[in-house]
C-alpha cells in the first residue's frame, strides 16, 4: 500500500460518526459574544481579580487571554489552564462542515473529476473517442476511491 493511502477502519468510522453527531447537536450552540473565558467567568459570577488568583497570573494576562480568544490567538494550553483553574475542562474539536458520508463523497468525486478531466484531455491530445459518459466514470471512480482508502 502506499504511502498516503489508508484503508478505512469500519469501527473507527463508526466512532468517528457517534462522536461527530454528538457536536453536531450542540455546535450551534456554543459561540459566545466575549468568548468563553469571558462567558465562563461572568456566568460564575467570577471578577477578572479572582480568576487570575485562581490562574496564578495577573488580572491583566487574563483580560489579555479574553481578548486573544475573541480575536482567536490564543492558545489551546491557556485555555486549559483557565478551565482547570475553575475545575472545568477543554473540549477540543475539527469538525467537518457536512455529515462524514457526504464529506468522504465529496472529497473522493472532486479527485475523481480530475483524474477523469486528465484523461479526457490526454485522450483528446492522442485523438482517441471517450464513449462512456465523463459523469458515469466520475461516478464509478468516486466509489472505487473510496474502495481504496484513497481520496486524498
């Protein structure tokens, strides 16, 4: 097999999926005007003063960790350390913006289209006739990508 193809794991799929599903459900939910350090903080009815005793950090670090999560600079370990600090935990996730099925598809029609675009232009430069219509072969290339592990 080479090297940047790999075989789809059935139950690591499956796992994936549950998880996905999962954050899907509350994933509209969870933007926060401020951030969420901010949120966090306001709804434990926390000042800036005894979060940062709490962190160990100055009153101005964490108005400055505020302001980066808003504008998305800061990093994963400052959030963690702010959840701990208030005996909460990070939650950390990549998401696809579509259900796995559809995003595995797609990725595999979009390789797909090109090697068939390839082809067809190669097959037009030697002068040889494409009988089989470009939209079946993408197709049947598509299923066999994804056959493959080798959608990338």
């Amino acid at each position: 097999m080479a090297k940047n193809k790999i075989e789809f794991d059935a139950l690591k799929i499956e796992q994936l999926k549950h998880k996905f599903n999962k954050i899907s459900s509350i994933d509209s939910q969870c933007s926060t005007q401020y951030g969420w350090i901010n949120f966090i903080r306001a709804s434990f009815g926390m000042t800036l003063k005894t979060l940062a005793q709490r962190c160990g950090v100055s009153k101005s670090a964490i108005s400055n960790m505020e302001k980066r999560e808003k504008q998305g600079k800061i990093t994963l370990e400052s959030l963690g350390k702010i959840a701990q600090s208030i005996d909460c935990h990070l939650i950390y996730a990549i998401v696809p913006n579509e259900q796995y099925d559809k995003y595995i598809i797609n990725q595999a029609e979009k390789k797909a289209t090109k090697i068939v675009e390839r082809a067809n232009t190669q097959m037009e430069l030697e002068g040889q006739k494409v009988t089989t219509k470009m939209k079946d072969r993408i197709k049947r290339l598509t299923t066999e990508l994804i056959r493959k592990g080798d959608i990338w």
